[in-house]
C-alpha cells in the first residue's frame, strides 16, 4: 500500500490546487519529481512510442535501471564506444536514470510555512481541516450551474472548517501529572493554585468561578433575621468563603428545600460552593453565641457584652443607652441602669441595640411583677435591690442585708455603703473605697455624705435580691461585716461595739491572708 501512496501530490504546496495537470507544458512537466505511477505511465508510453524499434531487436532486456540492451547485456557489460553518449531528449544517460526512477517521500519538496502543507498533512499535524479553494471554487461553480437548470450532476458541496482541536488540556494534564508524581499529593495541594493559573493560560480558558474542596482556616459569618439566598451568597463572597456569590446563588436555585436559620456559623475560607452550603445546614457549624449578664453587672459592661457578642458598634449600643424614653420606664427614670434583668439572651441576627434592651427591660418587668412589686413601686425597689445585690455575700444574707438598710432608713441613717461610692466614682468592679471618696460631697452617689438611697441603682439586680427587698429577714441590725472573705461569713449586728469587735476580727483575718490586701 504505501508503493500506492502519492506523495508528491500529499505534500505538493497548495494542495490540489497546486498540482499540475494535463495539458502543461513538458518542460515544467520534466522539471518535476515524479511519482512510482507517474514514472511507470511515462516508460509505457515511451515503450509504445519505440515499438519498431525494439522489435529489430527481439534480445533486447531491461536492466535494473530500466535501460533497454540488446543481447540481454547489461549497459555495464558491453564496450565503452558502444554506450551511448546521451538519450533522445539530450538528457545524459546518469541524468536520465535519476529522473525516470521511482520518487520517494525524500525527494518532495519541502514546505516553508503553513500554508504550504497539503490539507490533510495540516490536518493531521494541527487538527484543522482545510478546505482546499479549488474545491470551494468547483463545488460553487456546480451549485450555481444547478441552480440555472444545467444538466450536469452537481459537485459534492465542500466542507466546513472543522474547528482546531485544543491541545491545552492535554498539555495541562501533563502539567499536572508531572506534579502529582514529583511531589505527590500534598505538592499538588501546594501548588494547586498555580497550576490552575498554568492552565487557564494554556488552553485561554477564563479562571473557574468556584473554589475546589473543603476550604482552610477559619471565618464565622452571620446570616441576620431577613435575610434571603442572594444576601447570603454576598455575605459568603464579603468573607471569602466562596469565589463567586453568582454560583453559589445558583445552586441555591437548584435546591429549593434549603432553607437558612438566623444566626452565627463557623465556616472555611476558599469552599466550594457545594461544601459551603453543607457547612450551613449542618447545626454543629452554628455559633451558640449569647450575651450572659450576670447578677450585679452594671450597665457599661453590659454594654460592651453587646459590642463584642452582637457584632454592634459601640455608637450603636450607646445612643440606644441614652434614649431612655423609647422603653417605658417611668417618667423620671434617667437612666437604663437596674432596668437590664440579669440572664442568657441568644444572639438574633439582625436586631438592633434597642431591640436587645427592649428584651432585657420586659424582662425585668416581669420579674418585678412575678416578685409582686406595683408599678409605681418598681424604680424603688429596682434601686434597694441593685445595692443589696453589690454588697451582700451570701444568699441566705440577702434579707438581712436588705434589713440592716431599711432599718437605716427608719431611723435616718446613712447607708454608708461603700458599693454606692465606689459607683459613683466609675468604677463598677469593686466595693472597696479611700477616705477621700469617702469624704468627696461632690460624688451624689456618696451614702456616707448624703442620706437615703442613691438617686439611681448601681447595679442590675437579680431575683435574689429583688425577693430580699419585697420580703426582708426581721431584726434590729445596723451594721453588718464580713468577716470572712474565703466563706463569705457576715456579722450581723445591733450596736455599733458589736460591730467594731466584728471588725476587729475580720482586720485579723486579713493580716493571716496577705494576699487579699
């Protein structure tokens, strides 16, 4: 088969269109390699054309080289004069020889550029098809011939281009086989990012939309009360959770039962789409954030509770503070402080700071009611309470505590609590206070200057303290120490010599525990 095989006509510049073809001229003709077939027709047709002559010499054989001898003799056998000097056509007998031989694929002539290669050699080198213009021009030609009612069959339309075959993949999957066996699977991890760039420059495709595989570190997102599939999938692309909100939105499309729960979750950065919106329906990835207020914390640090677990602004959380009014306090009330009823309030997405204070004051009020306290009574006991709640110990010390200041205000005696003055100065962590506060008149917090109770509470008051005021221990104490700062021991007493004998021995105490000087 491949004696069969044309390969002048294959490689032949300009495809069909640059062959020659019957009807030029000789001279071109002679010019040209020729093919086996070629070659064979044309000794033929010279065998034809020296009929006569040969029969005058019926011994004659060819040689290997296709020269005709007489006596069976070879052109290397007989004498030298009787070689011939040159053939017909002038051409000498080694020149001769050479041109009437079989062609091989050698003797092609070499194409310079593409355009150059016969169209299926560019085919099979390129994977694009090229339909030769002779063929376009002749199957035009029948077409049109057709269409004027000419008798002639028509022409087989020509083909259209075939689109180039890519081989940018192919070259990428080398690429990345190339990794993979180098430096195994954690190299490939490593240098993931870098072969995608590798391959988007190879085969021009754009950089994909979505991230592959589970994601690294961590990132907590929140989806706020209201929120619909497109604001989720725009707060996943602000945290860097997936690549494109487009496709992750997308596949929310495509999956109508899912459905988003207000709240924190702890996600990944860089997840696929498909991981991320695992990761959200799964409950274990749910932030179980709250605002814990326990009893006796003041309002500033609940405040900043609600910074630091809301995710609200300080600015925020404070103007909200500051308009008292907008929760239905009585009149006179100036402040929140006392109003926050201590306990665990869950993390909504999407509320405002005066939706979580609004929360903490209803909840107060019915903690007030439950405690059977009259509304026009709540501001009262609401301020008895918060100084109870910071200055007692224990809870069974509760009611007397509450006693010892009732029985101060019968008999219109300073309260003299360290707790209010300590407040006043700003300072909410401790109960402790100098001589000079103590003595500081300017400070309307000061109950060891000014009688009664403190114009505000101190603190928020939980339902121990609450209870103590609305139903007090009995006796006729004034005073009260604690002795005994490890156990919470307090001395209760009548008179002011009982109590400087409780004092005394809570002094010793302190000497035998330096460390909580």
């Amino acid at each position: 088969m491949a004696d069969d095989l044309d390969w002048n006509a294959i490689i032949s510049p300009a495809g069909d269109g640059g062959r020659r073809r019957p009807g030029d001229d000789a001279a071109s003709d002679d010019d040209r390699p020729l093919s086996r077939r070629e070659a064979r027709a044309r000794e033929a047709a010279r065998s034809a054309a020296a009929g006569p002559e040969r029969d005058d010499h019926p011994a004659d054989r060819r040689d290997g080289d296709g020269d005709v001898h007489p006596d069976g003799a070879s052109a290397a056998q007989r004498p030298i004069d009787e070689r011939p000097a040159a053939f017909d056509d002038g051409t000498a007998p080694g020149a001769r020889r050479d041109r009437d031989r079989p062609v091989s694929p050698a003797d092609a002539p070499v194409a310079t550029s593409a355009d150059e290669l016969h169209p299926e050699v560019t085919a099979l080198l390129t994977g694009e098809h090229v339909v030769p213009r002779d063929e376009v021009e002749r199957a035009a030609a029948a077409g049109a011939g057709e269409g004027r009612g000419g008798g002639g069959r028509a022409s087989r339309p020509g083909r259209s281009p075939r689109p180039p075959r890519r081989r940018g993949p192919l070259i990428a999957g080398l690429v990345i086989v190339a990794i993979v066996v180098a430096g195994g699977v954690a190299g490939y991890r490593f240098i993931a990012p870098k072969v995608e760039q590798v391959v988007a420059a190879v085969t021009g495709a754009q950089g994909s939309d979505d991230y592959s595989g589970a994601g690294t570190g961590t990132v907590t997102i929140t989806i706020r009360q209201g929120d619909i599939g497109e604001d989720v999938a725009k707060t996943l692309q602000r945290s860097d959770v997936v690549k494109s909100s487009k496709v992750f939105y997308k596949l929310l499309l495509q999956s109508p039962d899912v459905q988003f729960q207000p709240g924190s979750y702890t996600l990944k950065k860089e997840m696929s789409s498909k991981a991320a919106l695992a990761a959200l329906q799964d409950p274990g990835n749910a932030v179980k954030a709250s605002i814990v207020i326990p009893e006796g914390t003041a309002l500033k640090d609940i405040e900043a509770g609600m910074v630091s677990k809301a995710g609200l602004t300080e600015a925020e959380v404070s103007a909200a503070a500051k308009d008292v009014s907008a929760y239905g306090l009585p009149a006179n009330v100036t402040t929140l402080e006392g109003w926050l009823f201590p306990a665990t309030y869950p993390i909504n997405p999407g509320w405002t700071a005066k939706q979580y204070f609004q929360s903490m004051v209803d909840t107060m009020k019915e903690h007030l009611a439950a405690a059977g306290v009259a509304a026009e009574d709540q501001e009262r006991v609401i301020i008895f309470a918060s100084l109870v709640q910071k200055e007692a110990g224990l809870a069974a010390d509760y009611p007397k505590v509450a006693r010892v200041f009732q029985n101060r205000l019968d008999v219109d005696m300073p309260l003299q609590s360290d707790a209010t003055v300590a407040y006043g100065t700003g300072n909410t962590h401790r109960v402790t206070t100098t001589d000079a506060e103590r003595g500081d008149a300017s400070n309307k917090y000061n109950t060891y200057v000014h009688k009664g109770l403190p114009p505000a509470p101190i603190s928020n008051p939980g339902d121990v303290a609450i209870k103590a005021v609305t139903n007090m221990a009995q006796g006729k104490w004034l005073y009260f120490v604690t002795v005994d700062l490890e156990t919470g021991q307090t001395v209760f007493s009548d008179t002011f010599a009982e109590h400087e004998a409780a004092v005394a021995k809570f002094q010793a105490w302190l000497r035998a525990h330096p460390d909580y000087q």
